[in-house]
C-alpha cells in the first residue's frame, strides 16, 4: 500500500547532507555520530530513494544532496497516495463490517474487555480514531488511565478538530487539588469540562457510537479488571442520553490562575470578580470544603475565606447562599447554575 517513511536515521542523515553541503562517508559519520559502515549504508539507501548523488570525480567518493523540494516532495507524494489508499480500504472495510459486522446479532452489541492493559489499549484506541467528538465521566479512582497518561493522545485528537467534554466529580479535587490546574490547561486547549458533586458511572463514548463502561463498583474502584465496550443500540443512546443529564446540571469550570500569593481584596466592585474569584465560586458551589478549595486554587483556607467575605459585601448579601444566587444572576461563573431537583 505505498511507501514505507523515511527511517529516522535517513532523515537525520540527509539533514546532515543539507546543513553541510557535501560530505563523504567519514565526515557523515562524524556528523550523525554512527561507524563508518553504517555511514556508508545510509549514503547507500539515500541514493537508491534519490535524495544525493556523488561528486563527479571526487576522491574519497563525496555526496551531495538532491534539492529538498524535489527529492522530498517525491516522497511525499508517495506517501500522501498511501494514505489515501489505506483510508479508502478502511471505509470499504467499514462499511462492510457495518453489515456483516457484531452488531448485526442482539448479544453482539456489548463486548467485554478483560485486564486493566486491554482496557487501556481500548481507550487509546477509539479515541485516537475519534473524528467528532470525546465525552467522558470521571470518578475516583482513576485506576487506568490518567490525566497525564492521556494528554498526548487528547491533544493530538483536539487537533484534529475533535470536541472534548468531561464533568469530573469534585472528590477528585479534594484527592488531588492538582488536577485543577491540569483541567485548566486542558480549558486553554480548547476542551470543555464541568463539575458535579456526584457522578454516576465511569463513562467514555466517542463519536456517538462506540461506549466503553469501566467494571469498578462506583464508589470504591473494586470488582473486576474490566470495561462493557458499547456499539450502536438502545444501550448506547441511554449512556449518552445519561451523560447529557450529568452535563447539564453540572457546573462549568470558570477559567481562571489560581495562583498562590495572589493579592488579597480589599472590597470588592459589585460586578469585578477576579479570575481566582470566580474559580473559588465555582469551586465552593460544586460542593468543595474551603481546605479543598484553597488547596485546588494553590491559596490558603484563610485566603479563601476573605475573597468570599469581599464577594458577599460587593454583592450586598449576608450569606453564602446568597452569594451562589447573585453569582448565577450576574453571570460570574460564565454558565448557568444548575437547577437541582
């Protein structure tokens, strides 16, 4: 199905020809640090895919490179038709699978992945053929993959134009008040998260049709090592439908530094709420204790404590409550309060 790439070694050795102009086997081989053989091998292979040619009449034999955009961009080409060949295999192979495919049978419509490694292969996996969009639910405890062991894959997906939406429960916070500052940064990217005092399942579905439901009893991760993979159905409308519900009356996440060492208010404007203001607002109406919530924003509990004393004066009320009332009012924490049944 086309080409191979390039090999790294042969791409760092032409860049080498690049930089230098011309060079012979030993002055390759100083400058990629490889043995003499293995310089030779590499001039040899960039030769038979036309990237040098030799120095007429040049002793010991020197190689100069051919010009990147023609001797590149042949390759290129090359590779671009490969591509093309293997997506249009897959769409055929796709297309038959959706007839012929496991869905066809009623039991079919649910897998189950066994082992903490399969599952983890399964969420990398659909999630790197992600085209639209990501929603999750989070809950403690994360037992397979992390927000850190996700992050290359969920920034290369947000690249390619793909939605992230993700409501984490707020026990995550007060178990790990770092978190909040990795979300924030996942915010700048362009993904969405919320936040909800209690999520029901775990939950991952990408593109509307494919779920993966990890096994874990909710509330304490035991059970067993193993997640429900979810195809097209009934099933799978209710999960989303499910986490459509949990979104909607979560709280949004304001964005916002939470620096430490931030300036302490003084009184504050009724319509001025900082960024660590509306942070510590969204923090403490999702359910989070003042320790946690300065541990999430990287302030003390003492500090907390004043912003929303200065928050309750400039808005003229006497109450936290109140306060949650006005900030929904105002708009401070750039979406709606969620409604609670």
């Amino acid at each position: 199905m086309g080409a191979a790439p390039l090999e790294p070694e042969l791409v760092a050795a032409y860049g080498a020809l690049v930089h230098a102009g011309a060079l012979d086997a030993a002055g390759l081989a100083t400058a990629v640090a490889v043995d003499l053989d293995e310089a030779q091998r590499l001039l040899g292979a960039l030769e038979d895919h036309g990237l040098l040619s030799r120095r007429v009449g040049s002793a010991p034999a020197t190689y100069v490179p051919a010009p990147p955009a023609i001797a590149l961009g042949a390759v290129l080409a090359e590779q671009q038709h490969a591509v093309h060949t293997t997506q249009k295999l897959v769409e055929q192979l796709d297309e038959v699978y959706r007839r012929t495919g496991p869905t066809s049978h009623p039991s079919d419509v649910v897998d189950l992945v066994v082992g903490t490694a399969a599952v983890r292969a399964r969420i990398q996996q659909i999630q790197t053929s992600a085209r639209e969009e990501v929603l999750s639910l989070v809950k403690p405890p994360v037992a397979v993959v992390s927000s850190e062991d996700n992050a290359e894959t969920e920034d290369a997906a947000v690249d390619r134009g793909v939605r992230y939406r993700a409501v984490l429960e707020t026990s995550m916070l007060e178990e790990e008040p770092r978190l909040l500052h990795a979300v924030a940064a996942a915010a700048a990217r362009g993904e969405e998260a919320r936040l909800s005092p209690s999520v029901p399942i775990k939950l991952f579905v990408v593109d509307r049709s494919v779920a993966l439901v990890p096994l874990g009893h909710a509330g304490t991760g035991t059970g067993p090592e193993g997640a429900l993979l979810v195809r097209g159905s009934g099933l799978l409308d209710a999960l989303i439908a499910l986490f459509e519900l949990v979104w909607e009356r979560a709280f949004e996440i304001a964005p916002g530094t939470a620096e430490s060492g931030a300036p302490e208010p003084s009184r504050l404007a009724a319509d001025s709420p900082t960024d660590l203001d509306r942070e510590i607002l969204t923090l403490l109406l999702a359910g989070l204790t003042d320790e946690a919530v300065a541990k999430g924003t990287g302030t003390s509990v003492r500090t907390v404590q004043r912003r929303v004393r200065a928050l309750m004066d400039g808005a003229g009320v006497v109450s936290r409550l109140q306060l949650g009332w006005v900030a929904h009012e105002r708009g401070w924490l750039g979406a709606a309060t969620p409604q609670r049944a």
